[in-house]
C-alpha cells in the first residue's frame, strides 16, 4: 500500500513540471533568501540537478498552502 503511494506520487510529479530557482522566485514572488528559509525550514523541498536547484510546481503550490493556512490558523 505504501509502495502504491509512493508510485502515485513519483507519477505525479513526473507529469509536473521542474521549474528553476528564478521561475520558482517568480512564482511565490519572493527573493532567493526567503527560498532558501523555505527549504532550510522543511516548507519546500528543492532538488539539486548538477550546480541548480529544480523545484515541481506542485511543491510550490503546497508551500503556498501551508504558508495560508499558517497565516490563519
């Protein structure tokens, strides 16, 4: 069962688009110092592909919705 979740999940992020450290600073509209809070924090998981950084919309989207949900909570 977890090993099915696990699939579904690399499935989906394959289809997932990568996006680069300055696309995802575009996204969330924020500087590369916060990005880099973000995932020291655990809040964004970001992926090394040789000397870059790579982030999937869908981790950025999620890092969003826990940013909210923080906020008004």
């Amino acid at each position: 069962m977890v090993e099915e979740q696990r699939y579904a999940t690399v499935q989906a992020k394959m289809k997932d688009q990568l996006l680069t450290f300055n696309e995802a600073m575009d996204y969330l509209r924020v500087g590369r110092s916060r990005i880099y809070k973000l995932m020291a924090g655990g809040q964004l998981t970001g992926y090394k592909v040789g000397c870059t950084w790579r982030f999937y919309r869908e981790d950025l989207r999620k890092c969003v919705r826990r940013t909210v949900s923080v906020a008004q909570g």
